[in-house]
C-alpha cells in the first residue's frame, strides 16, 4: 500500500507527562475558515484518549457540544474463513496450479494456503480475473511460502494480496530446493473483509533489542510513543542479504496499580499475530518480504524473531504502519472551538449527523483540513454523585425497617380476624 511520511511524529515527544489516563484535555482547533472542516487525530489523543475514542467532544465558544463525524479504524468482526472451489489443477515440471472459485466478487487482501510437505521453501504466483474477462491479472508473482520442521515445527503459508475482490484466482507454486516431483495444492482460503484498507502512513519507532540464547530468539521492543495508538502493520530494516526468520508479534500488557502494601504485578504480553520475513536472490532479482501485518491499539509492541540455529540478523530499526484517523464537523464564523477528551465517565455520543451524513470518509473528503493545537489539562471534573441510597444510609435502613413493622402489623391483625 502507498504510504507517506507521518505528519505529527514531533507529537510524540511532545505529550506533556501531566496528561495522564484520567486528566481532561482541551485542545484548540485552528479552522481555516466557516463551513465544514476535518482534524487529523494524533499521538496527543492517542495519549489521552480513551481507546475507543467515546470521549470525544467538540465544543463552541459558549461550551455547546457540537456534533461531528469520526472516520475512525474500527475493528472489523471476524468473518467466518470462505474455501473457495479448488479446480483446474495442473502438474507441470517444476510447478503446480490450480484456479480457485469464490462463486461471487470478494473482497480480499490474503489468501493461506495448505500444500503438501513439511520442509520448504516455494514461490507463489497469484493471478485473478473476473467472470466476463477471460485475461488474468498479476496479483503477486513474487510471494513465498514455507514450511519448517520439528523440533519447532511451523508453517507460513499465508500470501499478502492486493485488496481485490475477483471471484476468480489462480494460483501457481513453483517448486523449491529438493522438493518431490509432485507438488499438492491441498486447500486455499481467505477471510472475507468488510470494508477497504484505510489509508495509512509511516512512524519511525524507537527499538530496544536483546538476545535471548535460551530460546534462539532475538527480542525486539518497539515503543509506538502512545497508549492507544493505532497499528496496521510494522516493517523491519535488516541488512543480511539472505535470510528467513519466523516473527511473533505481542502487545503489552500493562498491569493495574498495586493497591497499598501488594506487590506490583509484573508485565504480560498478549499474542497478536506472527509471519515470515525473507530475502533472496533468485534469477537475478531480490525476492523479499520484510512487513508484519498486525492490527491494535498498542503502546508497545514486542517481536520475537526466531533465529533457530542460525545467527542473530543485523536489524538497524523498524517502521509502523499507522491509520489516517479523522474528525470532522461543521462550523459558524465568528465562534472558537475546541477538542475534549479524557474524561472516564462519558458515553459515546450519538448524533443525527451520524445517520443524516452517510459515509464518514466522504463527508471528512469535502471538508477544509484544520489543525489541532497544543493540548493543555482543565480542572478536574467533580467526582459524580453517589446515588441517594449511599448518601443516605441511615434514612435508608430506618425506611426500611418501618416497612418490615408495618407488614409484622398488617400480619398480625390478619391473623386476629382469622380467630
């Protein structure tokens, strides 16, 4: 996917250290002119945010609450894995092909597959085409798959796409070193996708690295500069010229405060995803693939890179793949306004606009681009109410054992009449 350089890097050291998890922010927006106008979210609100960005609210000169549109990267559900109908299976020397049939146009940006074998390494080329166009179209010719054996068994079968959605694919694997003369495309699959990749551009990261020799893994910490900051995928700079490595990527999990006088819980890490990184030179070109497609909101991440018996890669440093997250509404001359978030109590809002407008992203495409302005902490908001029965305990318990006597006394006459 094109990506362009990141716009706000600067925000990430710039988050003042008084902005905690639960300090109310304010933030001026600077709109260029009145009519509809777009904010780009940051790290600043990534930082002070909730995850899930319910605590959003744009405000006028007179403190009203204004509505607006998020274009925001949710978390698509998990559709169920569609098997395509396998057909057209061809065994050439040194290749293998099948076409695979979707039965209708699905969108899609990967497809795992299952071949026979348990020790290789194969080129994939992936072609698709519609069903009124007999001519195929070159999706990848330059993916590979493999398949490592035991002690640490592992398989990396799954080939990065194009977003397409032909009903049609057809794929060729070509055979690799010391691999039989027949080769089986045994299954293919893909999940389906909801809706198209959003865009995304680059973040330069900060990387700590260690060794574990123990488990012949290299540890890379990426620290994505704020709690909640969205990720699409990360991208490793290595400088051996050939290499294969299996990857897990993780996310941290950071313990809740020790209460007085317990121990502090230590750090966890919560599974994200793994994949294959590689370079090689085959026919006079270098084949590689050095991005790991994951998906959070993370403020760091950690991959395991798994050197098995091999040494250590030389990784000079990482890039994350970010989402273009926008915020747009309309203005009136003449008034101020402003961003707030960071407030734990707030339910996300619900506006007609989010019903009248349609689409987000087409609605945030006709807006003027505004900036957001430095973020500065408000007075802590009072603490909310408790409800009547805690602040009033005693009237409570007086209420009700008056209730209790006045039944005791309605028994007892019943009891009278009944004699």
């Amino acid at each position: 996917m094109r990506t362009h350089p990141l716009r706000w890097t600067g925000a990430l050291v710039l988050v003042p250290a008084v902005l905690g998890a639960s300090t109310v922010v304010e933030r001026e927006i600077a709109v260029p002119a009145p009519g509809r106008v777009v904010v780009t979210l940051d790290a600043a609100v990534y930082e002070g945010a909730r995850a899930d960005l319910g605590d959003l609210r744009v405000v006028d000169g007179a403190g009203s609450e204004v509505p607006y549109l998020i274009e925001r990267v949710d978390d698509e559900p998990l559709l169920p894995a569609q098997h395509p109908q396998i057909g057209n299976r061809v065994f050439r020397r040194e290749e293998a092909q099948a076409t695979l049939d979707f039965g209708v146009p699905t969108l899609k940006s990967q497809l795992t597959l299952s071949l026979s074998g348990d020790n290789f390494r194969r080129r994939v080329k992936v072609e698709g085409r519609p069903r009124t166009d007999p001519q195929w179209a070159t999706l990848t010719d330059s993916a590979y798959v493999f398949a490592v054996p035991g002690p640490s068994a592992a398989r990396y079968e799954a080939v990065a796409l194009p977003e397409n959605n032909f009903p049609l694919l057809r794929v060729t694997v070509y055979h690799g070193p010391d691999d039989p003369e027949r080769v089986e495309i045994l299954d293919a699959s893909t999940r389906p996708a909801v809706r198209r990749r959003p865009r995304e551009e680059t973040l330069l990261l900060r990387l700590r690295r260690t060794e574990d020799a123990a488990a012949h893994e290299t540890i890379l910490t990426l620290d994505l500069g704020a709690r909640h900051q969205p990720v699409r995928g990360v991208r490793l700079d290595v400088a051996d010229p050939a290499f294969f490595r299996g990857v897990v990527v993780e996310a941290r999990v950071d313990p809740p405060p020790a209460g007085a006088g317990e121990a502090a819980l230590p750090l966890s890490w919560r599974y994200l995803g793994e994949g294959a990184i590689y370079r090689y030179e085959e026919r006079g070109e270098t084949r590689e693939a050095l991005r790991l497609d994951v998906a959070g909101r993370e403020r760091v991440l950690r991959l395991r890179v798994r050197n098995r018996d091999d040494r250590p890669l030389e990784i000079r440093g990482a890039t994350a793949f970010v989402p273009v997250e926008r915020l747009a509404f309309e203005t009136r001359a003449g008034g101020p306004y402003r961003l707030r978030y960071g407030d734990p109590r707030l339910s996300p809002p619900a506006y007609d606009l989010v019903r009248t407008a349609g689409d987000p992203a087409l609605f945030a495409s006709r807006a003027l681009p505004a900036a957001l302005l430095a973020p500065r902490a408000l007075p802590g908001a009072p603490p909310p109410t408790p409800p009547w029965t805690e602040r009033n305990p005693v009237l409570l318990w007086a209420g009700f054992l008056s209730v209790v006597a006045a039944l005791g006394a309605v028994t007892w006459r019943a009891l009278r009449a009944a004699d």
